[in-house]
C-alpha cells in the first residue's frame, strides 16, 4: 500500500480544508485522477492522486482541516487489488453543491493556481456520497431508527454551519433540486432561532478569512497611509456609456483613465521595498480589480493594462469578475497585482477609506453615482455625480502626488471624449 499525504500546495501554505472527497475507499483511481477538493487559504482546487490503484483508507472526513505533509489516502497498487465488479453509473446530485459553492467561490487577495503538468486538474463530477465508511457507520448509530428520509446534504461546509450554529438539519426546509439542503437554508433558520439570554457564538475562520486577517492586518501595520477624496461630475461619462449601449462598461472607462493616470505618476505604480529603503516602480501596469464574492475579497489583475483599449479592458476585467467570482483564478492573475482599482459603488455606498493590498502601494476607490444639485458655468442644475477616494503610502509620496494623480483621473472622467482621443 502507498500513501498520499497532503501535498505542498505553493505560495506558502501549510493547510488544507477537505471541502469534499471525489472517490470512495474501494474506488478504483488512475494516475492524476482528481482524488479530492480543498480549500485553501487562497482558492479551492482538486487534487489529482499521483498513483494508480484501489483506494484503501481516506484518512480523513470531509470538513476537515489538514496540515501539509500529513495522511491524505492510501492506495494499493493496481497489481495487488483484487478485481471487483464494475460500479453504478457516478449520481449527480452533487451539482446542487458545485452550484451553491461557485456562485460565491474566491480568493483571498493573492491566491493559489495549479501550473503545468501532471498535477493539472481535470474537471470530473464528485461522488453523490463522498463519507467515508466511518463518517457513515457514526451517522447511523447518530440518527433515530425511522421511516422518515435522512435531511440531503451535500456540502460538508453547509453540515458544519449547522453543527456549529447546533441547528438540527431534520427540521430545515430543504429548497435545492432533490431535496438537498442548501447554505442559504441553514442560515435563514439560524437567524429565526432566537439567541439565548447572555449567549454567544463562535464560527471558526475559514481558510480565506484567515489569509485576509493576515494580509490587512499587515497592510494596516506596515503602511503609513493617507487618504483623499473628491466629488466629480460624471455626467458626461454617463451619457457617453448611454450612447453605446453595447461597448464597454463604466469600470472600464474609470479603469482606462486610472491606466493613463498612472503613466504621469509611475511613483504609484510601485512597491515599497522596506529592508532596502527603496521606491521599486513597476513598468508594467497590472490592474488589480478588487471583487466579492461569498468567500471573500479577491483582487484579479488585468495583466498589461497599459497596453488595452478601453474595450480590451472592458472584456478582460469581465472575463476575470467570473472567472475569480468561480475561485479559478491563476496564481499569477491573484498575486501579479502593482495596483488596485476598487468599486464599491455597487454596494450603493458613497465612500470608502480602503485598505491597501500590500504590497502595492495605494488603492482608488469609486461610490455610487448619484443625481445630485451642482453648479455649472454659475447656473444651479442636476448633474451625475460620484465620489472618488484614495488611500496611498505616504513613504513613496505627498499629497502633491496624490492630488494630481487624482485630478488626472477626476479630468477624464469629466470630459471623457477629450481624453479618450489621445490617449
């Protein structure tokens, strides 16, 4: 028998949660078959076994946490299993779960991608029951003995939600396909069931949560920041997205702007290297796009922004949104960022004073646009208006920089056409 112990899954990580198991002991599994999901400290990703044979132990339960170097399957070589007969067509009912998780599915800020290889994933679907044979014979001696059907869970993080809140899965209304018991279930009956008196509840950070308690942590700790802000008139910019209907968005306007901004300040465009006490500046501008998701803030980068049309920007960003949105971004998409740009806007707030994503060196943020009274050539009238803010570090710049940096952008959003024709 061999065993497979959990392997080293790069940038920096030392631990796993098996989000669920893709084979069952006494499945037959071939070389760089997908044995397992699990969800890192930086996005989920499957797990391709790298021996072929019959699986003997999972040594773990799925919810469980892992550190890098411990037990993960044992395998008997292919020789040595004995032959069996061949298994039920594989059920689908875990599409319901693949469903629930990537709608929300994400990165924390810099995240983890497979490379080139045998260790390459390939999409398969997962087992319908993916316990192991003790998570089973613990349930049955757990349940009472009726004729009532057993509550239809999929994903081990919806069961452990419900463990962990002590909501009884038995008395939830299911609302996905078959049955099943969704996310969204166990947390509307957590909030119908009354707190008690004095009482409190903890919930476990997940391996996201984590990496981004460490990474703002850090960025707060480390960065002496200032942040400025300004009101600008969009409406210009407004009616020039109205007029194309099927061109790019807004983002990708305000993204070609901040693009253009951060030629004339290449200070921004940098990282502050603190050992040496140097200014390093970037040629290359990789925009990083800050998006939410369920699982957390995940910062995508359009790599070589410098070198995109509005439209190219437009497309990419929309490609990455999903893509990160998935929790399939690549690492060098999640970790290539030297700039954020941030929309939180669409969260119907006016203003944000944001945290950097060390280690870049500032981050431009835009509220929403709202129709508001503002003076023209001396005439009062309504006009589409946002709120633009910035947070920089004030080692690699004043607020001279940062005001014109600023007023570069806040410029072309107020006359787009203009600058749009030379840029």
């Amino acid at each position: 028998m061999t065993t497979f112990l959990l392997p080293d899954l790069g940038e920096g990580l030392t631990e796993a949660e098996i989000v669920q198991w893709l084979v069952a002991e006494g499945d037959d599994v071939a070389v760089d078959q997908c044995i397992a999901e699990v969800e890192t400290a930086k996005s989920v990703v499957e797990v391709p076994s790298p021996y072929a044979g019959r699986v003997a132990t999972l040594h773990v339960p799925a919810g469980t946490t892992l550190a890098v170097g411990q037990p993960l399957i044992t395998v008997t070589p292919a020789a040595a299993a004995a032959p069996v007969e061949s298994t039920a067509p594989v059920a689908d009912a875990a599409a319901a779960y693949r469903e629930e998780e990537q709608a929300g599915s994400g990165n924390v800020l810099i995240g983890y991608g497979t490379s080139g290889g045998a260790v390459t994933a390939r999409k398969r679907k997962p087992r319908a029951d993916v316990r192991t044979k003790a998570e089973t014979r613990t349930k049955a001696e757990a349940e009472p003995v009726s004729g009532a059907r057993p509550p239809q869970v999929i994903s081990p993080l919806v069961r452990n939600l419900a463990r962990t809140n002590n909501i009884d899965l038995r008395k939830i209304e299911p609302t996905g396909r078959g049955g099943v018991i969704m996310r969204a279930d166990v947390e509307r009956a957590l909030h119908q069931t009354p707190a008690a008196v004095a009482g409190e509840r903890r919930t476990p950070l997940s391996g996201f949560r984590k990496a981004a308690a460490v990474a703002l942590g850090r960025s707060r700790s480390e960065i002496p920041e200032a942040t400025v802000w300004v009101d600008v008139d969009a409406t210009k910019l407004w009616e020039l997205r109205e007029s194309l209907p099927t061109g790019p968005g807004l983002l990708a306007y305000l993204a070609r702007f901040t693009v253009a901004a951060l030629r004339e300040y290449p200070v921004l465009n940098a990282r502050f290297d603190a050992d040496r006490q140097e200014i390093v500046e970037f040629d290359q501008i990789n925009l990083g796009i800050a998006v939410q998701g369920d699982r957390g803030l995940v910062v995508p980068a359009v790599i070589g922004a410098e070198a995109m049309t509005t439209t190219g920007l437009g497309e990419e960003i929309r490609r990455l949104t999903a893509t990160a949105r998935e929790g399939r971004s690549t690492t060098r998409e999640l970790s290539a960022g030297t700039f954020t740009l941030n929309n939180y806007g669409s969260f119907g707030v006016d203003g944000s004073a944001a945290i950097i994503n060390h280690p870049q060196v500032a981050i431009l943020g835009f509220g929403r646009i709202l129709d508001r009274a503002w003076v023209v050539g001396g005439e009062l009238c309504v006009r589409k208006i946002t709120q633009m803010s910035f947070v920089f570090d004030h080692r690699v710049c004043d607020g001279g920089t940062a005001a014109g940096f600023m007023r570069s952008v806040a410029d072309a959003i107020e006359n787009p056409a203009s600058v749009i024709a030379r840029l």
